[in-house]
C-alpha cells in the first residue's frame, strides 16, 4: 500500500488575506461597495450591485481584482466566491 505525503501550509503561506473597509454605503460614489446582500444562499451574485463607496486613499489595498476569492460573512451566513 502506498503511502500518500500530506503538505500542511498556513493560510499565509498560500494567500494573501485582506479585510474589506467598513463604512456606509451610498447611493453614488466611486466604487463599487460588494455586499453580502449582493448574493444568494449559494455565494451567486444577484441584480445589480447597487451601492457605493468614495475611493479612499489607500483603495488599491481593498480593490478586488479578477480571479480573486472572496469570502463572506454576516452572522451564521458564511461564503466564498469568486470576484469576475
């Protein structure tokens, strides 16, 4: 029987872990504002986003790139997907 080799990795190691501003959201302003309720039960966008934020100064740190996962959460409401 052969013996399978486990790699253990910290999180770190494999990506770069950011949290997203807090703030209000408006109803104009620079960028988008992602949202949990932007998205169904299944982590599936849904409608238009319709909510905004004024681009900060350090944005570039917060901004969403394609590929990139994002994982939400808002109370025992828990998902992942990926940001296109």
């Amino acid at each position: 029987m052969k013996r399978e080799k486990h790699i253990i990795a910290k999180v770190a190691q494999l990506a770069s872990i950011e949290f997203g501003l807090q703030g209000k959201s408006e109803d104009t302003g620079d960028v988008l504002f992602i949202q949990p309720r932007h998205f169904d039960n299944n982590g599936i966008p849904v409608g238009k986003i319709d909510s905004f934020l004024d681009k900060p100064d350090n944005a570039a740190k917060y901004l969403l790139q394609d590929g990139d996962i994002l994982f939400a959460g808002k109370g025992v409401r828990n998902f992942a997907t990926c940001y296109r």
